[in-house]
C-alpha cells in the first residue's frame, strides 16, 4: 500500500496541500474528487514521486519515497500525465514498447502490446506516428503505455501501481467508460490504481475508495457509498447537489437546477 500522511506543499507563497492524508491500497481503485484548483493533481504528483519539495512522509509498502531512486519508483508505479509529452518520433507500437523493461521475455512483451493495444481500441494505430492522431486517440496511447508499464512491473517485481491524473478528460464518453473499465480490471487483477476524476458518477461507478480534497486538505475519504453523501457534497462544491440511488444501485449524482426552470 501506498500511504501518504501530512502531505503539504506550497509553490512560493500559495500553499496548495495542507496535510493531505491517502491511502492506496493494492487490488482497489482509489478516486481524487473536488473543485478545481482543489489540489487533486498536486497530490497525485507528490505520491508519484515527482514533486519534491513537498513536507510529510509518503511511503511505497514499508520504503520511504525519499529512499527510492528513479529506477526504484519506474518499477513501482505508472504515471499518466494530464499532458504527456512523451511522443514525437515514435509509432504507437514502439511509445507502448518503450514502457516495457527489458527483462520481460521478447515473446511475453509482444503478447502484452497486442493486448492493450486491442483493449483500447488501437490494434489498427499500432504503426501510426503518435503526433499524427487525433488527442483522444494521443491520450489512449499514452494510457496503452502506462498499462503496458504498470503489468510489466507487477509481472516482473511483484506490485505496481497506476497512476492516472483526469484520464478522461478528453475522451468522448464511450471512450470515457472504455478507460475506466480498463482501470477497474487492473485494479481487479491486483494493481493499486489511483485516478483523478471530475465527473463524480464515474467515480461513484469505478472506484472502491474516494478521497475528497478541497483547498489542499483531505476532507473526507473512504468507501464511495459512505462520502457521496449530499450534505458533505453540496458544501465542498458550494452548490446544491443531489445523490441518488439507480435502480441498479449505483449511486447517480447531479446538482440541483431548479433556480433555472421557467
């Protein structure tokens, strides 16, 4: 498990944590909720491991991030940027490949490939230039390439996690439910996987844990069923906001409009 306690971090006189406290257990996937300018992502960057002027302790099992070189955390953890960069010159064959150590069998690294590239849809993509997609497509790639990373990792070293910040943000919505499919299945098979989302009904519908943030504090974590609560959720985003319970039962979450009507 992946624990962070008393995460605080300031970008010269804006504090943006103050005392962020996650878990990320292996097997569960762990969702960042609340407004923007909330501190979500900056959170998810500290426990990656790419943030390093934080204060607080976080820890990969019983090893301190401190302790942990870039070899260490590149096979402990996948990270999917809001923006990657990563891309230019590369098929999308070749920025999956790149992800995957070494040591992985030749056999066993092209089985992975063709499944994730099958997975999200790319299988026909494989040959084309990164740079010549369009950004929904560029986004699935990148995410190919961390899923290819993170199983390689749990094959090889025994654990991985996955770190995904706002995956769906610019996916249409059949994409949007193909992605967190994909992450609900990595962390079935045992990966920790920890995603910032906006859309609360994707997290009410994917994740097993929510953790909201607001104004760079943890403000509630825990099951979704026992933070998705209207009251607490209706503070937080200072607007009106209903929770009900689907049919299906899954919860389904959506603000009031009734100063709208007529």
């Amino acid at each position: 498990m992946i624990t962070g306690r008393n995460l605080s971090l300031a970008f010269g006189n804006t504090q943006v944590l103050r005392g962020a406290n996650i878990d990320v257990p292996l097997g569960r996937l762990v969702a960042i909720c609340g407004p923007n300018g909330a501190g979500k992502s900056t959170v998810l960057s500290v426990l990656a491991g790419e943030q390093k002027h934080y204060q607080g302790d976080v820890y990969f099992g019983d090893e301190a991030l401190a302790d942990l070189t870039s070899r260490d955390l590149s096979r402990r953890r996948a990270v999917l940027e809001q923006s990657p960069s990563l891309s230019a010159n590369f098929c999308v064959d070749e920025l999956v490949r790149l992800s995957i150590p070494m040591e992985l069998p030749p056999r066993d690294t092209d089985v992975m490939v063709c499944n994730i590239l099958d997975q999200l849809g790319l299988s026909e993509f494989a040959k084309r230039r990164v740079d010549n997609l369009s950004g929904g497509q560029r986004h699935r790639a990148h995410l190919a390439r961390v899923l290819a990373q993170v199983y390689a990792n749990q094959t090889l070293f025994g654990a991985g996690y996955l770190f995904l910040d706002e995956p769906t943000a610019s996916l249409d919505i059949l994409h949007q439910i193909a992605v967190m499919k994909i992450a609900r299945a990595a962390a079935q098979n045992g990966v920790g996987v920890l995603v910032v989302l906006h859309d609360l009904n994707l997290a009410a519908a994917f994740a097993d844990d929510v953790v909201m943030v607001n104004r760079g504090e943890t403000v509630a974590a825990g099951p979704v069923g026992q933070v998705f609560a209207s009251k607490l959720l209706s503070q937080i985003y200072e607007t009106p906001i209903n929770v009900d319970k689907h049919s299906s039962g899954r919860l389904v979450i959506y603000p009031e409009l009734q100063d709208l009507a007529g």
